[in-house]
C-alpha cells in the first residue's frame, strides 16, 4: 500500500497562486493514476484533476480549467497541483489520491484507494 502526504496548502489572496505537492511512500505509484481531489464544507469531495499512469491529464470541474494544472514526477514519487489565479470559491481541504494499478483516471472518489490527510486551501478576498 502506497502512503500519500500533502503540503503546500495556505492561505492566499484572490489572483494568488499555490503549488501543492504530494509525496509517496511505500512503494512506488509509478503504475496509479493519480488525482487531486477537493472538499468544502458541507459539500462533496469534488476531483479536481486527475493524471494516469502513461502521463495523461484529465481536469475536472470547468471551474478550475485553465488555471489548474496537475503534474506527476514519477522519480521522484511526486504528484503535483498548481493553481493559479485562485478565488474564494476554490477554498477547500485538497486531498491527493491514488487509483488501482493500471487502471485509468476515474473521476470518482470511489476508484481510489489510497489518500493522503488533506491540506487546507484557503482564498480570502
């Protein structure tokens, strides 16, 4: 079982930007495909975005098209969020997470079975 731990969450200004990381440990997620996903109060864990195993990306919600971009270092067992030009309403708990072996992007959270604790994304306008 691959262990995930996220950082990088803080708290930002409108237009601002962050880069979450997220680091593996375990065994290597070279084979998973990844996601970043998000959680707001009293809301759903919505994905955000998502890279497979062979590099391909997948964004999710049109909220965040164009501004989000994941990236995945795999020799370095490293999956990244980069985030620019944030708003309030991307205020969210972010959580990295990783899918079965060879098996493609999934936009839900059902599919992956491997999560880090989450780090808080906060925007203030």
């Amino acid at each position: 079982q691959v262990q995930l731990a996220e950082s990088g969450g803080g708290l930002v200004q409108v237009g601002g930007s962050l880069r979450l990381a997220c680091a593996a440990s375990g065994r290597t997620f070279s084979s998973d495909p990844l996601g970043w996903f998000r959680q707001a109060p009293e809301k759903e864990r919505e994905f955000v975005a998502g890279v497979s195993w062979v590099g391909s990306r997948t964004c999710g919600a049109d909220s965040v098209k164009g501004r989000f971009t994941i990236s995945r270092d795999n020799a370095k067992n490293t999956v990244h969020l980069q985030m620019n030009s944030l708003k309030p309403e991307d205020t969210a708990v972010y959580y990295c997470a990783a899918g079965r072996p060879y098996t493609g992007t999934s936009l839900s959270p059902h599919d992956y079975d491997n999560w880090g604790q989450g780090t808080q994304v906060t925007v203030s306008s």
